[in-house]
C-alpha cells in the first residue's frame, strides 16, 4: 500500500502553515510497549520529528529517545540501497552492486544445491525480532514449511520468562499497567530497568509515586530506575527466588497471606506456608547477598500494599534458573491476594489474549513436525557442527537472516564467527546496514524500515492490536521482507496461497479469520483493544487452568524432560554459573538507554551518548584491582574475553559487574564484543537464553 493511501488521515494532520503531514504509525522494535506513533510525513520520502501518539492511552504521548529520532536511522547516509554480492574474505565488507534478480537467482540456486547434497534441512531460515510487525518478521516461517527446512525454535528472548509466568498463571496475560498511575500502592519494578527499554511504565509508576505510591526496584545495579525509586534492592544476579520465597515465609508469618482467597484461587497454599516456614529471611540473605533487614522490610510493604503490582520484565529471567524465579516472583500476589484490586497483581506481557489466527502468515497449515527443530540462541555450537545443537541432522550448509545480527546479539561469539566464515555455509542477509553478520554474507539485500511498508502488531506490556501503512516510500532499491520471501518462493517452487498475496490481503483475511476488526477500520481507529475486563484480567474468575487454580506446584515436566530436575514449589534454583576462586565476579549484561539490542548501533546521537564500552564495578573491587575510571580491563572466561573500561560506581553488591549494550564487535579493540563470554547453555525446563548467568574474571590491561 503506497503512502498517498493516507489520504483522509493525512488531510486530518495537515499543517496548512507548513504543508507537514501527520501520519499515524506504531515502532515495531524489541520492545514491549508497541508504542503508537505520530510520524511527521515532510514529502514521499522523507520524515521529520516522530512522537508518542495519545490515541493510545498507554503510550499516552511518550516515546523513547531512540525513536524520537527516528529520522536520523531511516535517513542515515550508510543504509544499504542496492543488492550485493561478497567480492572478498567473509567478514571482509567487500561487496559488489549486483541487480536484484541476479541476487535472488544466486541464493534460490544455492538453496537447491544444498539440498541435494544434504536434504532440505540443510537450509536454516534466521530471523528475530528487528522488527515485530507479524507479516514482515513471521512470514519467513511460511517459506521455511512450505520447503520442509530446518525448524525454529525461538529461545533467545522470552522461552524463560513465558515459561515461568505460565507455570503458575496459566497464559500469557495479566493486570494492565494503566491502572497503576490511578490505584497501585506500591509499583514494584522487578529484573528490569524501564527507564532504558520501556520508558511508559516509568510515567505510570511515577503517576503512582504522586500520589504517595512507593516505588521499589529489585536489580542488581542502581539502574535509572532504581534512582527513581523510593528503594532499591540490589539484589546478586540469579538469586531473585530465594528473595521471593523469603518473603513469603514473611507474608505467611506475620500474617499476610490471605487465606480466603488461597483456598479460593490456589493448588496448594498449605504446602506452600510449610515449605516457606524454613526459608528463612537469614536463610534468603547468604544466597542474595541483602541485608535480612531489607528482605524483612520489603515483605513486609508487599504484604501491607493491598492493591501491590509487579511488574516483572524479561531481565531476571535471563539465567539458567531463570523460569523458576519468574514462577517465584508471580506467587507473591497470589499469597497476598493483591490480585482482588485494582492497582493490584502483576504483569509479565500480555500477547496471549489477542485472538489471533497465524495460518496464512506463517503457513502453519504445512508444518511437519518430523522436520528437525533448531535452537536460536545455540547458533554457535550449530554452525561448529556440535551433534547435539544438529539434532542428530545434517550440518547446517545455507541460510536466509532477516530482522536480527546474531555476530552481534548471540551467545558465544567465538563459534557464532567462527561459523559464519565457513566457506561452505552460504549466507543470504536482508538487512538495512552492513551489520556485523551482513559482513559475513554471501548476498546482501536491502531492506526496509518500518514506516515505508504495511504490516500489523500485537503489544505485550499494553492490551492494543495495531495496524500500520507506509508512511513514505522506500528508498533507493530496498524491499520489504514480504517481497524477497515471495521471490524466493516462485523460484524455489514453493507452494502457499501467502506467496502470492499482498501484505494487506494477508492481514485482512488473518483479521476475519480471527473474528477481529478489518485492517482498514484498525488503521482508522488507531487500534483494537483487547483490554479483557477487571475480573477476567485479574484472574477473579480463575486462573487459565482447567481447575482455574494458580499454580504454586507447576508441572515442570511438562516443558520437558529436564522439569523433572526443579524444584517442586518456588525456591533458589541453584544451577547458576556460581563465582569460582578463578571466575570471582558475576557479570550481567544489560540493556543500554539508547541502543535496542543492535539498533541504533549505527546512529550518531546513540553512540555519543553511550561513548564506549564500559564495566560499572563496585569501587572497593576497581580499588582491589588497582583500576581507575577509564582505566582499560579484560574480562572473560572459558569461552571468550574482551577489553572495556572501568567506571567504578556504588549501587551494586561486590564482585558483581555490568557490561551495559551491545557494541558493535569493532568498538572493542579485540574485535569481539561481550557475547562471546555469555553461554550458549539452555536455561531449565526447556531452553532459553541465559545472557545474565555468567561467571568471569577481570584483570587489569597494562
């Protein structure tokens, strides 16, 4: 759909003193929020400012920095404009201009070729989430089942923290965080640091703190959360079930717990009280490293909050036990009860609710199951040929990246370049930028951004389901990821009615098939929200069990044979990648302010911003190894190191260190960045990205 099919929400923006046109749009990047946006629309090319858009109460008109401005990303001087062909080495960023149906022809006769060596799961289509629109991002899967290639299996953002929250609650849905700014009295920020990654809870908790709301954050550094926050509980990395289970045996103890509504809404709240009695706050302070005090203190403002809300973000979930301590932390409003207000509960995400049906986008009416699954986050042991992360299949020989820089953003960097600069693996990357992995392709194709195609959105920290259009037209050659996959399919011989229909024929029919409203009537409104309702998004009539029961003794097994390995009720986990005399320091690496993963990497106000990669250790560790601020240090492991800069700063326990974004691997003056120290290792039941369990030594650069 083309920009001028604006045309009356355009008029309705239209300046007449300017000519600047207003256009509605939603930023489709790896965040929760889902922000709806106002996009300045200068002429068919071009964007000037973007804001927050207040038809959609949640984003209530405030956006990210980073989005805000936009325009310097879509208009960046360095896009990619033309297809590429790899003249040189892999890495090597030497390229020639080719058209796009000799580019095409290429990776279609390559695919085949692999094929016959090796059978069609040889080939191994790549993406995530530099994009969330669902056409766009997941159409990909319908070229994947349709070929009979390797399977997907999506572990490297939300395996642990859907399936901790889960675990108990039952889906993927929960209290809406519009209702904290009004009714919460206290907002407790758990394992993220909204400020950096979703900046509208911080105007609701604010909101909330106003009124006289205490607002706590549980992390382990003082995050720019945590200095908004009435207190902050700097907790060590991988420890937050043993601090949630403590304070149960507080809220149990004194009185707290609301036993009407644990009879009522839970499995078995007397195993739990029993359990709990000898976890002790003493008991929770050795594994944390908090004061008893702190714990004591923090259960009990929970337990005398009645309309308490958490929000729990993806961090603390981000290690080996990381499903167990989500589990943890969503039991402790059902032991309040804080459930039975409003204000009160708690919210992980909220993308179980929408109704929506994914055949047509991602051809899930091809899918077979006897096709090999292939995990995400275990790229590296993948392309090293490891026989377990094959699945006992071929070696993986071609692949197609959209929407994502695993030479950036994966665990184990090492494996992960080792194996893309196999010169037997054929690599095919649809990007916007020369990323770090484009340098490593065969072909480069030119993508685009979100405002200059059509696609649609679910949300996970709001209850709206968005539509978009362009807002311009693309630049120089660049092509959505629709059109490349469809290519691809006609050359390939790939069968699904999806190849040969437009974006927004695929979204209209996906809408009706879903019993939603039509792409049009969404776009015109500004949203459908599927807001479920008091008593439904509380759980007042039953959790999403059969038995409606929240769960305080999930069925780990089910998730998979090594469930059968945790813990039966919430607990500390102990499966962590623990200090060692030889790997004292615990490192956890966080999210930046302003890059997102590995956008905005390449925008100028970003790294200005950001200046460099550094460690934030606490100053009696930077004083014990005689560093500095801005003094140069090694950090590693078994798998990998890299150098950054010391900036010693108080707010975090000993021997723990923050390493925040991901840096391009050519800010570091080893060339690799700090993904080659995080795992590869699947966190427990059933996999999951563990980017915030490591152990490490730091050693002072001469």
């Amino acid at each position: 759909m083309s920009p001028e099919d604006h045309a009356p929400a355009l008029r309705a923006g239209r300046s007449g003193a300017t000519g600047i046109v207003t256009v509605p749009s939603v930023c489709p990047h790896d965040c929760t929020s889902t922000c709806a946006l106002d996009v300045e629309r200068l002429d068919a090319r071009t964007i000037g400012r973007v804001r927050g858009s207040r038809r959609n109460d949640y984003t209530a008109g405030v956006i990210c920095e980073k989005v805000a401005r936009y325009a310097e990303r879509i208009h960046h001087p360095d896009r990619l404009m033309k297809p590429l062909r790899r003249t040189g080495p892999k890495g090597s960023r030497q390229f020639a201009e080719i058209g796009w149906d000799e580019a095409l022809d290429i990776v279609a006769a390559q695919f085949q070729a692999k094929t016959r060596q090796f059978g069609a799961e040889t080939v191994w289509p790549y993406y995530y989430a530099g994009t969330m629109g669902l056409v766009q991002r997941d159409g990909i899967n319908r070229l994947r089942h349709a070929m009979g290639y390797s399977r997907w299996y999506s572990t490297i953002c939300v395996t642990l923290s859907d399936t901790g929250w889960i675990a108990g609650v039952g889906a993927k849905r929960g209290a809406d965080v519009r209702e904290i700014g009004e009714h919460s009295d206290l907002v407790v920020i758990w394992g993220g640091n909204p400020v950096n990654t979703q900046v509208n809870v911080m105007v609701h908790a604010m909101r909330a703190r106003k009124r006289g709301a205490k607002v706590v954050v549980v992390d382990p550094y003082r995050t720019g959360t945590a200095e908004q926050a009435d207190i902050h509980l700097a907790i060590r990395p991988g420890t937050d079930g043993a601090l949630a289970v403590a304070m149960m045996h507080v809220l149990f103890k004194e009185g707290f717990a609301d036993w009407d509504y644990l009879r009522r809404y839970t499995d078995a709240p007397d195993e739990l009280a029993a359990h709990v009695a000898t976890r002790t706050p003493a008991w929770a302070a050795a594994i944390t490293g908090l004061d008893e005090a702190e714990i004591v203190d923090f259960a009990r403002l929970f337990g005398r909050s009645k309309a308490s809300f958490i929000r729990c973000h993806h961090g603390f979930s981000r290690s080996r036990n990381g499903a167990a301590n989500m589990h943890a932390v969503t039991c402790l409003p059902a032991v309040t009860g804080a459930w039975k207000y409003k204000g009160g509960g708690a919210l992980y995400g909220h993308t179980g609710m929408y109704p929506l049906d994914r055949t047509l986008i991602e051809g899930l009416d091809m899918v077979d199951k006897s096709v090999r699954e292939l995990d995400q986050s275990r790229l590296g042991p993948i392309l090293t040929g490891d026989p377990d992360a094959l699945a006992g299949g071929p070696p993986v020989t071609a692949m197609l990246i959209q929407n994502t820089n695993p030479a950036m953003v994966c665990p184990e960097l090492n494996l992960v370049h080792r194996g893309l600069a196999r010169e037997d693996l054929f690599v095919c990357v649809h990007e916007q930028f020369m990323t770090e992995t484009a340098a490593f392709a065969d072909i480069v194709l030119p993508a685009t951004m979100f405002l200059e195609h059509d696609d649609f959105y679910t949300a996970s920290g709001h209850t709206f389901f968005q539509v978009t259009k362009a807002v311009i037209e693309p630049p120089g050659e660049c092509r959505e990821n629709h059109h490349v996959i469809a290519e691809l399919a006609r050359r390939l011989g790939a069968r699904h009615r999806g190849f040969d229909m437009s974006v927004w024929e695929i979204m209209d029919e996906t809408l009706h098939k879903s019993g939603m409203w039509d792409a049009e009537t969404n776009w015109q409104r500004g949203g459908q929200d599927y807001h479920l309702g008091f008593e439904t998004s509380h759980f007042l009539d039953g959790f999403a069990w059969p038995d409606k029961k929240f769960r305080f003794k999930p069925d780990w097994k089910a998730w998979g044979p090594r469930g059968a390995e945790m813990p039966t009720l919430p607990d500390h986990f102990d499966v962590i990648d623990n200090p060692t005399p030889e790997k004292p320091f615990r490192l956890v690496a966080a999210p930046a302010r302003t890059f997102l993963n590995s956008t905005f990497t390449e925008t100028p106000s970003s790294l200005k911003r950001e200046v460099r990669p550094t460690a934030l250790m606490h100053p009696q560790d930077s004083a014990a190894l005689g560093v500095g601020e801005g003094d140069r240090v090694e950090v590693g492991n078994e798998r990998g190191s890299t150098i950054v800069v010391a900036q010693p700063r108080d707010g975090q326990q000993r021997r723990v260190v923050i390493v925040e974004g991901i840096w391009p691997n050519r800010n570091f003056e080893t060339g690799i960045g700090i993904n080659a120290i995080t795992s590869a290792d699947p966190g427990w039941p059933n996999g999951g990205a563990v980017f915030h369990d490591t152990a490490v030594w730091i050693r002072r650069v001469a």
